[in-house]
C-alpha cells in the first residue's frame, strides 16, 4: 500500500488539493467514504503568512480528518519553507510543493508549472522547506513545461535532483504545462518514470474518472498509487468503489437516487457551516453540476437545483428531484 514517507496510507490512493473544491466540506465526505487522505486547497506562500491566515474560517483543518496535507504554492525559497513550517504548526501532516499548475495567472506570475523551466529554483525551494518542516515532503509536477526537448530534459533533471535528495513522493501529471487539460494524459510517462526509478515513490494524476480504469492504471503503470482530483468532484463514491476493487472485492452498485440525495444535502449542510447562507448557495452550485450527471434526468434536476435562492428552497428541491420524504 502506498506510503508517504512515514504516513501509511493502507491504499493506493487518496484526493487531490483542489482549488476552490477541496474545503473541509468536501475532504469530510471524501473520508466518510474511504478517502485515506485528503489535501486543502492550494495555498499561496504570501498568503499563508499574512497575519490575518489564522482568523480565515477554514484555514486549520479540524480535528476528525487527519491525516490532510496541504499544498503549497510560490517561488520563492524563504517564503515558501516559512509557510511550510506555519502549515505544519497549524496543524497540516505532510506538505506538497505545488510545481505544476498550468493556470495562466499562476504561470504570468512565475509560479506553478512555470518553474518547471528552473530546475535550479525547485530544488533550492525543495531544500529550504525540507529544512524548515519534519513531516512527509512531496513534489508535484508535469510532464515539462511544453513539449520540447529541453523541457523534457529539465523534467528528468528535477526528477532525478529530487530523487537523491530524499524526496517522499512525485507526484506527476503526464501532461504539459501549455497542455493544460487538453487531449489525454500520457501514462506511458509514468510507466517509464517507474522503471527509471523503481525504489521511489510515484504517484499518478490526470484522467481518473472510472475506477476500473484506475485499477488498470496502476496495474500496468507499476506506479504507487494515485490521486483523484476532477474524478472525486461530486462523487465521493469513487473512494469507496476504488477501494473495493484494489481490494479484489466486486464493484459496489452505484448510490441510487435516495443516497445521492442524502449526499447532496450533506455535502451542502457542511457548506453552510463554512459560509454565510447566500453564499453557500451560490458556491454549492459547482457541485450541483457534477452531482447530477449521475441524474437519470441531469438538465432537468440541475436548472431546479440552481433556481434556488436559499437553503430552504435547496432542500426543497433536493427532496423532490431525489425522492427523499
């Protein structure tokens, strides 16, 4: 089973720091159904170390979801080993340097998957945060930061650096930076990274929507596990049913209408514990659009779900599209 330097997870798997998405709302019902370990959002370095961080609602995670790790953003060293180490004190149980997020306001201001084009920059970040914190360390990354030669040579540099320097886990997108989430991951990439370096611990990203897919993918990759990001949106059920086959047990019947229900209106009570009521609705309708493409009627449910305007007229119309009494 996959482990993290010294954190065992006990399965090959666990979700992804997702922003905007990956609230205490959303890590609880990952860990309500199998989820080993879930991540924040992606935190900024700068913004981790104003003053104000600690009154922000949400920023320490709670009691009952350890182990949660947060991930973590920026370019520059200092900065990011002192919010490594404030993360760790607030209570986060493992780190994960975030050198891979191809959104473009990250990349215009140098951060992310841009710093895949200074190898030199990661590793200095890399060795002042592995300094500064004593908890699990991993990497995140992509596949170059475009598709040329060289910055695929950059990628096997980092790699490699990262490897000797006692990295606890690589985490790799097989995509590009300028690739975003177009076209489709290449696994071969893990494939290959896994041969390259059998004794570290490599864990996949990109694509993971079906859990028989999943399944096949680490079978045939070698890699250590994987983390589901965009796959666990709305569908919590993935961690349980990922679970079940890793663990040669028959797939379990997808959640009927009842169930579906039961989650959506849980999922939106743990929302409207983190924000004021008119702004749970609106930021719950994300959600909405990922819960009901298990809908037999989506658009329907969806336009009902969006029309409204509260909390009670959310669990209204919950109540009626999932026939809950």
């Amino acid at each position: 089973m996959l482990k993290l330097g010294r954190l065992d997870l006990g399965a090959p798997f666990f979700q992804a720091s997702l922003s905007g998405y990956s609230d205490y709302a959303m890590r609880k019902l990952a860990k309500n159904y199998g989820a080993p370990l879930t991540f924040g959002g992606v935190m900024l370095d700068k913004s981790v170390l104003h003053p104000a961080v600690l009154d922000v609602p949400g920023f320490k995670p709670c009691e009952d979801e350890h182990p949660v790790g947060a991930q973590l953003l920026g370019k520059d060293p200092e900065k990011m080993a002192k919010a490594a180490k404030m993360l760790v004190e607030v209570g986060y149980d493992l780190i994960d340097l975030n050198f891979a997020c191809p959104a473009p306001k990250v990349i215009n201001r140098q951060r992310g998957g841009y710093l895949l084009k200074e190898p030199a920059r990661i590793m200095e970040i890399y060795h002042r945060v592995r300094e500064s914190v004593d908890c699990p360390v991993l990497m995140k990354l992509r596949f170059g930061y475009d598709d040329s030669q060289a910055s695929r040579d950059n990628f096997w540099q980092i790699v490699e650096q990262a490897c000797d320097a006692g990295v606890d886990a690589l985490i790799v997108h097989p995509r590009n930076v300028l690739q975003r989430f177009t076209g489709s991951a290449d696994w071969g990439v893990l494939a290959e990274l896994k041969r390259r370096f059998p004794g570290k611990t490599i864990v996949g990203s990109g694509d993971l929507f079906d859990v028989q897919t999943i399944a096949e993918r680490i079978k045939t990759t070698g890699v250590d596990g994987v983390v589901i990001a965009r796959g666990a949106v709305g569908n919590p059920w993935i961690f349980r049913d990922l679970a079940a086959v890793c663990e040669g047990k028959p797939l379990p019947p997808p959640p009927d209408l009842n169930e579906q229900g039961q989650v959506v209106l849980k999922h939106f009570e743990l929302v409207t514990e983190l924000y004021e009521p008119k702004k749970a609705v609106n930021y719950f309708r994300k959600f909405i659009l990922a819960y009901c493409k298990l809908h037999p009627q989506r658009r329907k449910a969806q336009k009902s779900l969006f029309a409204a305007k509260d909390r009670n007229q959310f669990f209204e119309a919950v109540k009626q599209w999932y026939g809950i009494c």
